[in-house]
C-alpha cells in the first residue's frame, strides 16, 4: 500500500465562549504552550505535506502567536456554520490525491501513535473515524453500526432518539479521509439537523451509501480526546498532561520525590539519577546534567545545569549556565546571561545578572553582582554590590581571579578588582584596585570618651553640645 501524502486541518474557529476570556481557546496554555502547540506537534510527528489551520474570531491573535513557524497554511472560518462548514473552508488548500486528516486545536493530548493507527486505518482510501467508549457518553456525537456491526452513521446527541442516546461509543470527532471523496461529501452536506449546522460527521452516512468502508479506530485512553471548553476542563487537562510527562520522567530514571508535586512547562532533558524535589516548576528548556539535585520549590526556567550540580531550595534561575558540581541557593536568584562555573558557590539570598563567575568562586552571602566578570578562586564577602546602573547606563565590573572582596563593599561600575586584590570590609570603591595589594576606602573608626547614651528621666538634649561635632539641624536625633 503506498502511502498518499498526508493533509492535515486543524479547526479552531470556536470562539470558546465558556473560558471567559479575551483570549482565544487555542492560545491558552497547557503544560506552558498554547493548546494549538500541543496539537501541531503531534501532527508535525506524522509528517504531513501541509497543515491548514482553520481560525475564526481572533484569528489575527492566533496566526501571530505562531508567525515563526514555517509550514502552515492559515484559513478563515468568518462565520461558524458547523465542523463540516470549517473543514471546507480548508480543503481548496489541499491536494485531491491527499489523504486528510481532521484534528482540533482544542483536543491537545491525542498522541502520534494514536494517530498513527487512524490514517492507518483509513489507509488512503478508506474513510477512518477514532471512537472512544465511555461511561457517560453525553453530548457526544453517537457511533451507529449496522447489523453486521458495521459502522453506518454518526448520530448528534441533539438528534438523537433514546435508543441512540444509550450507545456509549462515541466520535471523538477525529477522522481520516481522501481528499477528493471528501471535497465530494462535504460539498453536499445540508444543515437540516437540530444545530442547523454542516456537520461534518454526515460524510459518513455518504461513505457508507457510496460503498467507500469506514472503520471505526476505537482510542485506547479516552483521556486523549479530551476537549478544552471551560477552565475546569483545561486544569484537568494540565493535570493528565503533568501525570503523563512525569510517568515519563519516571520511567527514564529521573527521581521526582512526589510525581503530583512536579510541573514540566516545556521541556527537559537530563542525565542518568537526577533528583528533583517536590515544588520545582521547570519552564522552556531546561538541561538538567547527570546527577543533579534540584531542591523544594525551585524554579528553573531555559536553564543548563552540569553534572553533579545542586540546586538548593526556593531558587529562581532564567536563562543561565550552572556549571560542573557548583551549588547554587538556598534562596537564591540568578538572572538571564549568568553562567556559573565549575564549583561555584552562590549561597543565600544573592542575585547575579549577565554575571560571568569563574571556577570555584563563591558568592555566599546577601549579595547583588550584575554585569560582572569574576575570575576563578574568588571569594566576594557578603553583603556586596555591584553598583552596575548610573541611572542612564549599565557598567561592567570586573573582580580578577584570586581576589578577595571584605563584606559590605560596593564596587562603582566601571571597574576592575585586580589578581589576588583584597578589598577591606565596608569599601566604597569607585577607582581600579591593583593587583596583590590590599584596597579600602572607610571613614576612621573613632570612639568619643564620656559620652553617655540620653535617658528618658532627663530633659532632651540640645543639639550642638555634648559631644557632636558641630551645629546640627533642629530636630534631629541624638547620637547612637
Ligand atoms: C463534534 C462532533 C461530535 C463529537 C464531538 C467531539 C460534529 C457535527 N460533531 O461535536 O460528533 O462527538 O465534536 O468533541 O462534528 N469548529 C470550528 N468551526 C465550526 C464548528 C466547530 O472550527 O463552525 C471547531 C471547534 O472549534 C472545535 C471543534 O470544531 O474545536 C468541534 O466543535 P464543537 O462545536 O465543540 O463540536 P461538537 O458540537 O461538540
Ligand atoms: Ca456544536
């Protein structure tokens, strides 16, 4: 059997009223992707010649939210007459010799394989329709089978009588076609239902009166052809998407302390026994390299972390590299165009941004360090800044290797900290630190004898007298 090429259309014109919303169904995320990202992706692993994507109110959002992607065709659907309406609306898009395949911007979890077995089925010639048998069938279009249990016709659940109504196989409305026999039935298709609409799902009645055999694929995990109309549906959806790719996870050897405690919004790949804690929300793409360890409640968003890394809890890190065996966090925040390298030491509440932090260097303690270049094998004290923003411009810092900042320093951008320099504790340094020599910028310490701390029972003291250095403005405080 040589295969035809392979057209899919994608219909979301609904509108998805029942989200409430003033964006269109299709762009509400699922997993951290828009639910029309989940479904050109499985369409995508068929291989097809061509996708046309059938979009109505908000268009102009949609095609937007996908102006990157090559390869699709957009088509309008300006009034919503029916799925049969919409799906002609694609087909002078396609090829007559290709086979169709109807998929819906609003069913993201259907699967390749699944997909796989329906054009399968269909086979370029035949007509296939996935089904699903469920407990509760309602508002489901109906499978009907002939005698010989073949299937005759699709039945609207608004057109149905009780009898039909009872049969709990159900169109999840997915169907394989070919293009010319399709562009045949859809183009006679009557509205003469309870909808008033095109309904797609008369060309099967047509197939069957034409003598063209349709098979009914039955889904093996109805969870699949779950469809997004209200926000309730599309949480539980994010559940089943979370469940799967964690399973997943699971299976490939990654340890998730509590698989419900894991949201993946995008992609991971890893290494062999990384260990993730319960709370760690991963965004975009995210490397996570043999043996790392991410703690609770970190969140890592287009990250890289090495091998043998770790990832200490309540950490937020975008956009940056963690090199080789370096520990970042408790409570730490590293910002877009970080890259840490081996060893490294980023310890509690320390933001880095565009910082460049060589071998073994450490960063422990209530730190900001911004546009910086820090060499290997030094240790900046805590409570340091970079004071890297004169209000109009971003300024470069640079702390060579082996240096040794004292806490409390702030390092006035432009600047550079040279090999092996050591800054006193509490500097303001605003000039270029030399090499090797020790650099402090303070105001002498000075202890004034006899002074004593005011007290509630004596009257205030004037400014002035006592021990000050001078007239002080009225008003003021004392000392201490
Ligand atoms: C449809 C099927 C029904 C099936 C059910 C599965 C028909 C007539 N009925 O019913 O047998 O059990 O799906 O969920 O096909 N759409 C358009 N343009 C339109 C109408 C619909 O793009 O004019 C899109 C919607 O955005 C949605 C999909 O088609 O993604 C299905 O439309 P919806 O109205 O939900 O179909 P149902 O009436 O539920
Ligand atoms: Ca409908």
């Amino acid at each position: 059997m040589s295969r035809k090429p392979l057209s899919v259309v994608v219909l979301a014109a609904g509108q998805g009223k029942r989200m409430r919303s003033d964006r269109p169904k299709v762009l509400h995320a699922l997993a951290g992707r828009p639910l029309l990202a989940h479904v050109l992706e499985a369409a995508r692993a068929l291989g097809p010649g061509r996708i046309v994507v059938v979009h109505g109110h908000g268009g102009e959002a949609v095609r937007a939210a996908f102006a990157g992607e090559p390869g699709l065709t957009w088509v309008e659907q300006a009034e919503r007459l029916g799925t049969g309406h919409a799906v002609a609306q694609a087909l002078p898009e396609v090829q007559d010799g290709d086979q169709v395949l109807v998929l819906y911007g609003d069913v993201p979890l259907v699967r390749p394989q699944t997909l796989r077995r329906l054009l399968d089925a269909a086979g370029g010639e035949r007509v296939a329709v996935l089904t699903a048998c469920l407990d509760d069938p309602t508002g489901y279009g109906r499978i009907v089978r002939d005698e010989a249990g073949q299937l005759a016709r699709i039945v609207e659940e608004k057109d149905a009588d009780a009898a039909t109504r009872a049969i709990r196989e159900v169109n999840t409305g997915i169907l394989a076609a070919p293009a010319a026999r399709l562009r045949g039935w859809v183009g006679r298709l009557g509205r003469d239902n309870a909808q008033g609409e095109y309904y797609l799902t008369d060309v099967v009645a047509m197939a069957v009166a034409e003598g063209v055999p349709v098979a009914a694929v039955c889904v093996e995990d109805p969870d699949e052809t779950l469809g997004v109309n209200d926000r309730v549906q599309l949480a539980r959806l994010e559940r089943l998407w979370q469940r799967r790719a964690a399973e997943a996870l699971l299976r490939a050897g990654v340890t998730l302390r509590d698989p419900a405690r894991f949201e993946l919004r995008g992609t991971l790949e890893h290494g062999r026994d990384v260990e993730i804690d319960v709370g760690v929300v991963l965004e975009g793409t995210v490397r996570l390299g043999d043996g790392v360890r991410v703690g609770p409640y970190c969140v890592l968003r287009d990250v890289t972390v090495a091998e043998g890394a770790e990832i200490l809890p309540f950490t937020l890190i975008e956009s940056a590299e963690i090199g080789p065996g370096a520990r970042v966090g408790p409570y730490a925040r590293v910002r877009p165009g970080t890259r840490l390298a081996a060893r490294t030491r980023i310890g509690n509440f320390v933001e880095l941004k565009n910082a460049d932090v060589g071998e073994g260097s450490k960063i422990n303690h209530l730190s900001y360090v911004g546009d910086a270049l820090v060499g290997r094998e030094v240790n900046i004290g805590a409570g340091t800044i970079t004071c890297n923003y004169d209000g109009a411009h971003k300024h470069r810092t640079v702390i060579e290797d082996e240096a040794f900042i004292g806490s409390d320093t702030q390092l006035v951008a432009p600047v550079t900290v040279g090999k092996g320099a050591t800054i006193g504790a509490g500097s303001t340094i605003t000039r270029d630190a030399p090499p090797g020599g020790l650099t402090l910028s303070r105001a002498p310490q000075v202890t004034r004898p006899g002074w004593k701390r005011p007290r509630k029972d004596e009257p205030p003291r004037r400014r002035g007298g006592g021990a000050g250095t001078g007239p002080k403005p009225r008003g003021g405080r004392g000392e201490g």
